[in-house]
C-alpha cells in the first residue's frame, strides 16, 4: 500500500480509518519521531497566521456603540428631564427620551403595549434604556446631528 500524505492521514482520521494497517499509516505519517504534525513548518505557519489573525480580529468584533462623550451628556440631560425609562404619562410620548409612536416605530423600535394605553400605569414603556438610548441616537443622526426633535428639552441640553 502506497505512503498517505499528511493531509489524507487527517482525512482518514477524521471519518475514520479502514483498517488497523491504515491506523499504523496514519501514526507513521502523523508521528514520525514522536514530533506529530506540529514540527511540520507548513502546519505551523497556518495555525500560527490563524491564531494572529484571531487575535487582531477581536477588539474589532467587540465594537463600540457609536455615541460620543458629549452625545451622551447630552442624552443624559434630555432623560433626565423627561422622566423614568418606563414613562407612560398619557402626553402621547413614550420612555426615558419621550418618544413619539410614529418616531419609535419609524426608527425600527417595536411596538409596545403602552401605545395603546396612553396614562395607563399598568401599561409601562417596556424597552430597554440601552434600546432607547440607541432610537434616540438614530433620530438624532436623522435629524442632522441635532437634538430638534425633543424640541425646547433638547435644545436646552444642547
């Protein structure tokens, strides 16, 4: 029986050898010297690149949110004085930033049981503050970077 590659001996491991003098092929090609593949320059070359691609790929896969230091001051200020994350008031506006249900709908916001039930206090705006904070981020991108649609509240915290 003729001499398996490397890569044939991985393959053959992987869905199982045929025989036992497969195996001991398999070992003969995979150990010699009792080194194993690892010794094998080419194979380390790729799991060495591999692993350094892994590790520059990560902080890029963790991401930032997006919002500057002073967007999120600013932020801050328009919830403070809008009121609690959960605001159902009965004026029509919605949560922490006082949403509109056209404007949450229209930024990709889900509908939520309080548009029904405006004043309703068993009826609370249910989304999250990081999802609110994010709707917010995107009327505010729409609107040109500026905080007009929270109207005298936004401009005060401008």
């Amino acid at each position: 029986m003729a001499s398996r590659s490397q890569a044939d001996s991985w393959l053959l491991l992987a869905f199982g050898p045929v025989s036992l003098l497969e195996t001991a092929e398999i070992c003969a090609a995979t150990c010699a010297g009792g080194r194993g593949l690892w010794y094998n320059p080419a194979v380390r070359a790729v799991l060495v690149t591999g692993f350094a691609a892994l590790l520059l790929a990560l902080p890029a896969a963790a991401g930032t949110s997006g919002y500057s230091a002073a967007w999120l001051a600013q932020a801050r200020c328009v919830h403070i004085k809008e009121g609690p994350w959960s605001a159902n008031t009965g004026n029509g506006y919605f949560g922490g930033m006082q949403f509109a249900k056209q404007t949450w709908l229209r930024v990709g916001g889900k509908p939520d049981p309080a548009f029904g039930h405006p004043g309703n206090p068993n009826f609370p705006f249910h989304a999250s503050a990081q999802e609110q904070l994010y709707r917010a981020w995107l009327v505010w991108k729409h609107d040109g970077g500026t905080w007009r649609s929270w109207g005298a509240v936004g401009t005060s915290c401008s």
